[in-house]
C-alpha cells in the first residue's frame, strides 16, 4: 500500500543513516522498525539517540548562547506584531 507519512526530522535522519549502515532501502528499513515497534509488548519503547555535543567555539563580542531562546522569543513577538500592524491597514 502507498501512503504519505510524516517523519520528524531527527528521526528520518537516524532511519537513512541506519538503512546505508545496513545497506537496505529506506522503505525497508522503516517497515521492519515499525513491525518491530508495534510487536514489542513494552509498554514503553526505548530508543537509543546518540547525542554528539558541538562545541561552537569562543563566542562573538556581544553574542550570549545562554540568552539565544530570549532572542528567538523577542524575534518572535516582532513578527507577530508586523504581521498584525499589516492585517489592520486599509484594505485587508
């Protein structure tokens, strides 16, 4: 049967790497893992995710990673408003 499936980014990236590692289509691959998952009889599946941590360096004059999800909010609120201040002119 074909059908459209949505797959989070992270894990279409873990499916293709493990499907060249052994060496399987992806299609394949994605039809026994979910074979596997929906016979596993746990009432919790585990998934084993490596996390590989980077390390970005010595930051730029002015640029605090601790506050990047402060910016991305502030970035955020500004957008919304633009938009909104738009939807509110004449003609729309």
């Amino acid at each position: 049967m074909r059908t459209t499936l949505t797959i989070d980014d992270d894990l279409a990236g873990i499916l293709r790497r493990k499907a060249r590692e052994l060496d399987l289509p992806f299609k394949e691959l994605v039809n026994t893992a979910l074979r596997k998952g929906l016979a596993d009889n746990s009432t919790e599946m585990q998934l084993q995710v490596v996390v590989r941590p980077h390390d970005f360096g010595t930051p730029r004059a002015g640029l605090d990673f601790d506050r990047l999800n402060q910016l991305v909010d502030e970035l955020a609120v500004e957008d919304y408003l633009r938009k909104a201040t738009q939807d509110d002119s004449p003609g729309h």
